[in-house]
C-alpha cells in the first residue's frame, strides 16, 4: 500500500495509476453512482446472484454425476470419455456459442416478462451467462466428488460391510459422509472458479451490468481509478467466499486430521 | 502338507457340556488369483480346517502365507476359488451379522463418536434409538472406555481405537468374531495388556474367535488351538492344541517349548 501511494506520486499520472485515495474514496460510497453504471454495491450484489444462481445449478448436476461416477465403474466408462473431451475447455470460449444459442434469453424472459421493475431487474440474469458460470463450477465439482466417492478407505467399507450393512447404508452412511470434505472441497474450488469465470463473462459483450462489466466499461472511459476498485472487489469477494466455506469446512469436518 | 484335524473333547467340552463341534467347516479351501502381469499365483492353497463353538483359534504364519485370505474368505468379503467354507453346514456367500471381523487398524468411521461406532452394526439392522444407546453403554463398559462415549476415534490411542472396534463388533452380537492382526499395529506394552482384556471379554462373552497374528507369543498366550501356516505355497502346516491353562505365564516352560516348536516351524 506504502508502494502504491509512493510509486503513484512519482508516476503522477491517473491513466496508469490513480491515487491510493480516489481509489480508496469509492469503497467508502458503496451505494452512491458510479459512472451512471450504479453503486459499486448493486453490481456486486448483481454478479453474486449470477454466480449462485449458475452455482446452484452446477453443483446440484455435479455432485450426483460426480458421486454416482465414483461409486459405479460403469456409469463412470461411460460418462468419464465426455467429460474428459469438455474438460479443457476454458468456459469463456463457450461464449460466442452460447450467445448464439441463448442470445439475450434472461430470467426475465424465460418467465414471460417484457416490462415492469421486475423485468429490469431480473432482465440482469442471462442465461448465456448462467451457462458460462456452470460450465466453470461443474467440471471442479464432478472431478472431486469422484475422487471422492472412489477413494474412500476400503477398510471402512469393509468394515460396514462385515457388521451386516447393506448396499444402500454403506452408500448413504459411509461413502457419502467419508467423501463429504473431498466435495466440499471441490464445491469451494467450484465457486472460486465460478466467480472468475463470471466476471471474465462479464467483460465480454452481451454484458451490461456486474462488476466485470463496470471495469471494461471504466477502462472505455479512461477511469483506472473505477478499474482498480473493481478488481480490488473481485478479489474481496471472492476470498471472503472461500473464507466462508473453510469456516464451515472446519466446522463440519472437524474429525477430519 | 495339509493335517486334517479329528476333533476330541477338550478340558472346555466338560466344562461347557455340549457345543457344536462343526461351527464353522472349512474344506480344501483354496484362493488363486491372476496378477497384473497375467501369472495365476496361489494366496492360499487348499486347507481343511474344523473350528468348534467357543473355540479360541490362532492362525500363525510369515507374511503372504494366505492366513488374511482364508479369515476373509470366511467373513464373506472374498470368495474363494476353490473348496467350501460352511458355517453351520451353510456356504458362506456374503459377510453377515453372525460373523464379526476385527481389522488390524483404521476401521472405525473418524466422523462418529466412539458410541455412534459402537453401535454401527445395531444401526444398520434398522434398531431403534434406545436399543443402541443401551448397547453402546453396555459395551462401552465392557471396555472400560465408559468416559471417551462422546470421543472422536482421532482422541483416542491405537489401543483404544481397537479396543472399540472389538467392541463394535461385540455389540453385534456375532457368534464367530474374526480378527486380522488386530493388535499388530500396536507398541509391545499395550499390545500384552489387549491380549489380557480379550481373554477377559471372551471369558465373559464365550465367542468363537479365529485370531490371525504372525506373532507366535500371542498366538501361544491366547489360543486354544493354534494353526500353523507356511508360505508359498500358503498352506496349514500343523495344528497344535494348547493345553495350558489361563492366565498363562509366560516364564512357564511349557510356554516357551510351544513357542520354539512353533517358531522353528516357520523357520523351514
């Protein structure tokens, strides 16, 4: 920070980097108007909503595929090949495809609405986008919670096995719960990733709203100042979201060590 | 060589009158397996083997003489490639509650309280609440452990942690209970006071036990019968009964003699 306020006095030049203050000023109005682009807030609170909204999706398919993959050799030949194809991917050249197929298509459509507040607001959530965010979270999920399931300690299965326990309570109270930190953990690396891929979504066209959006839009008008208070938010945001997660990683799995 | 063993009424028979003498029948049971290079190797070689109700039986043997094998053949987790193994005159096809198993380590679930392990068995037969909790105290006392119920097995010494996968499986209420090395991963001290506490707990409960160790002492201080295995292939070389009574001492002589034999045994 020290660095910054001095190498900014010395560089004295806001293109390439603006005052420590006029960056900093911003954080204390969150709700005030940013480059008529709305509060720094409601554009965070905006592309929150996206990534959960394509999280919830993403990790709701991903944990079962993944868990059923684990369990069953079979399903996992079959599914795996597929997987493995789309896997490479980065999600962001998914874009100009899913432009294509979904368009401008948002929640607001979807549900048959053309106007009215409700339709501003939920005019924000684009299913292209939605698409771009599950594809980021899903493939982290699937790969861990079939690690997970797979590699679950044979003896404890065994162990189960030999006390009488069918199929069906060995599934639901041995393998889920020895593979539960595996998931999580790959449900907290799915978020992470999920939250990147959004706000590179963001930048891209089709995009006018988020904190992406406000950073390639503060770039067009020359507010480096805007740029770096949007990135700084990104990085909050997405640390305070993993914070949360290993808070109740350590919590639940407290007997893990 | 495979020794048939005829079984004769021993001291216990007497005591205990009548008792099933064919609890558990194992028949040229054998387990052949192909390995990664394609080469069929043998893990265990026919044996034939009778075990009696309320029997204390020791197998001994080096290392991948098949002695793991043939006790997971009989829990049901593997099958064997040839012979039968029946218990009460019935194959055994899959593992069931009347066969307990002991693992020599990590067995219990680390996300469940030593009672909530306890009682896993009771659990999955569908028992109620109230049932388990009476079991988990009445094992949990059985091992002294009264105090660690609500402990997390990553509190608790090895010793402990076997302590309360026997009791795990006790509370099942098996008739045989299996046990593979259990105290094999444990120091020498520790390992003395567990043979001690389970000849206590199988004075009180009377199971069968078929216990796996490649410690000849352990097998020479717990058993009633002791199956001498041999490697390669992993067969029964000898079956030798122990007819010293509990609480044996180790500085008897007879003590020593039966180890030796069977230590020299395993030497050839």
């Amino acid at each position: 920070m020290l660095l910054w306020l001095h190498l900014a006095k010395v560089i004295d030049n806001r293109l390439i980097l603006p005052q420590f203050t006029s960056v900093a000023i911003h954080f204390f109005h969150p709700l005030s108007s940013l480059i008529g682009l709305g509060s720094l807030a409601i554009n965070i609170f905006i592309s929150l909503i996206r990534v959960f909204i394509g999280y919830a999706i993403a990790a709701l398919l991903a944990v079962p595929i993944g868990v059923l993959m684990g369990y069953n050799a079979g399903a996992y030949a079959l599914v795996n090949p597929v997987l493995s194809l789309f896997r490479p991917i980065p999600p962001i050249s998914w874009v100009p495809l899913v432009l294509a197929w979904f368009g401008v298509t948002s929640l607001a459509s979807i549900i048959g609405l053309t106007q009215g507040p409700w339709y501003v607001y939920l005019n924000n959530f684009k299913v292209s986008m939605t698409f771009i965010i599950f594809l980021g979270a899903f493939f982290p999920i699937v790969t861990s919670s079939i690690h997970g399931v797979s590699t679950v300690p044979r003896q404890l299965v065994e162990s189960a096995r030999v006390l009488g326990a069918d199929e069906w309570f060995v599934f639901r109270k041995i393998l889920l719960p020895a593979a539960g930190p595996t998931i999580v953990n790959g449900l907290r690396t799915g978020l992470g990733v999920a939250w990147t891929c959004l706000v590179s979504a963001e930048m891209l066209p089709g995009s006018l709203s988020g904190i992406g959006y406000m950073i390639m839009h503060a770039y067009e008008i020359a507010r480096v100042d805007v740029v770096m208070t949007g990135m700084i938010s990104i990085g909050v945001t997405g640390s305070l979201l993993d914070y949360f997660f290993r808070i109740a990683e350590r919590k639940w799995f407290s007997w893990k060590r | 060589m495979v020794l048939v063993e005829t079984l004769t009424p021993t001291k216990g028979d007497m005591r205990n009158g009548w008792r099933n003498t064919r609890l558990l029948q194992i028949q040229n049971l054998s387990k052949d397996f192909i390995s990664e290079q394609g080469v069929v190797v043998t893990a265990l070689a026919p044996c034939t083997l009778d075990i009696a109700e309320n029997e204390f039986v020791c197998i001994v043997g080096p290392s991948g003489c098949g002695k793991s094998t043939l006790l997971r053949i009989v829990s049901g987790l593997e099958s064997a490639t040839g012979g039968r193994a029946l218990y009460k005159n019935e194959p055994i096809s899959s593992p069931g509650k009347d066969i307990g198993m002991v693992f020599q380590q990590y067995s219990l679930l680390p996300w469940r309280t030593v009672a909530e392990n306890i009682t896993l068995g009771l659990e999955a037969a569908r028992l109620s609440k109230s049932v388990r909790n009476k079991a988990a105290a009445e094992y949990l006392s059985l091992i002294k452990m009264e105090s660690f119920a609500k402990a997390y097995p990553y509190e608790l010494s090895g010793g402990m942690q076997q302590r309360v996968a026997i009791a795990r499986a006790l509370a099942n209420d098996p008739q045989m209970l299996l046990m593979d090395e259990p105290f094999g991963a444990l120091d020498a001290h520790t390992r003395i006071l567990m043979q001690r506490e389970l000849l206590r707990i199988w004075e009180q409960n009377k199971k069968t036990i078929i216990f796996v160790t490649h410690s000849v002492d352990e097998a020479v201080f717990l058993a009633d019968r002791i199956v001498v295995m041999s490697a390669r292939p992993g067969t029964i070389r000898k079956i030798i009964n122990v007819d010293m009574p509990r609480p044996r001492s180790r500085s008897d002589p007879r003590y020593g003699c039966m180890a030796d034999e069977i230590l020299i045994m395993l030497d050839c």
